[in-house]
C-alpha cells in the first residue's frame, strides 16, 4: 500500500513541475518573438513586429493560464508586482500591435522592447 502513495505523490510531484517547466518555456517563447519583433522593426518590416507581438501575447496569456499568480480584490498600488509588470506588459504589446499596423516600425521597437523589458522584470519579482 504504501508503495501506491509513494507512486502517487511522485506522480503528483512530476505533474506539479512540469506545469511550471511549459509556463517558463511560454515566458521564453514570449520573450523570443518579442526579440524577433524588435528586429523585423529594425528591418522596416511593420507586419512582422504586429505577427511577433501577437505570438508574444499569446504565449504570455498561456503562461498566466499554466502558472497563475494571485490576485487580490484590493486595489492597492504595488500589492503584487507580478500583475503590475503583467499589466504594463499587455499595454506595451497593444501599442507596439497599434503602431505596425500603421506601419510605424520605430515606435513598434520601441514599445516591443518595453514589453520584454517588463516580462524579464515579472519573471525576476517574487
């Protein structure tokens, strides 16, 4: 019997590490297509960066999903740092969407980089 518990809790333990080893490579691949939006800028190409940084929120949307942080009901300014840089992450990679689609790759750089800046600034908070 206890043979089955211990092949139970070890099978939890696996499952439990693996959620959080897909949730790291979504924040990777994040943090790639933003790098790689951040250079189809420097090429001029508009549409890339909109591709990259759509492929960025998506991936940062699967890793909230696969690794959630709380989130309190307070409103309080800095009560989880995580959401705050999450957040400023999302508006980042909206206006970066917003300027490729006009066509204005130096702007999308710009706010591109921003966006990785506060992913890489969300995974280092505790």
């Amino acid at each position: 019997m206890k043979k089955y518990y211990s092949l139970l809790a070890g099978l939890i333990f696996i499952a439990g590490n693996s959620s959080l080893s897909f949730a790291a490579q979504h924040a990777i691949e994040a943090e790639q297509h933003l790098e790689q939006a951040t250079e189809s800028a420097k090429k001029g190409d508009a549409a890339g960066v909109a591709s990259h940084t759509e492929e960025a929120q998506k991936h940062v949307i699967e890793e909230n999903k696969e690794k959630p942080y709380p989130q309190s009901s307070k409103k309080i300014t800095a009560e989880n740092p995580k959401a705050e840089h999450d957040k400023a992450t999302f508006e980042e990679i909206g206006k970066a969407k917003g300027h490729a689609k006009k066509g204005e790759a130096a702007e999308a750089a710009e706010h591109a980089k921003n966006a990785e800046s506060h992913l890489k600034q969300k995974e280092q908070t505790k």
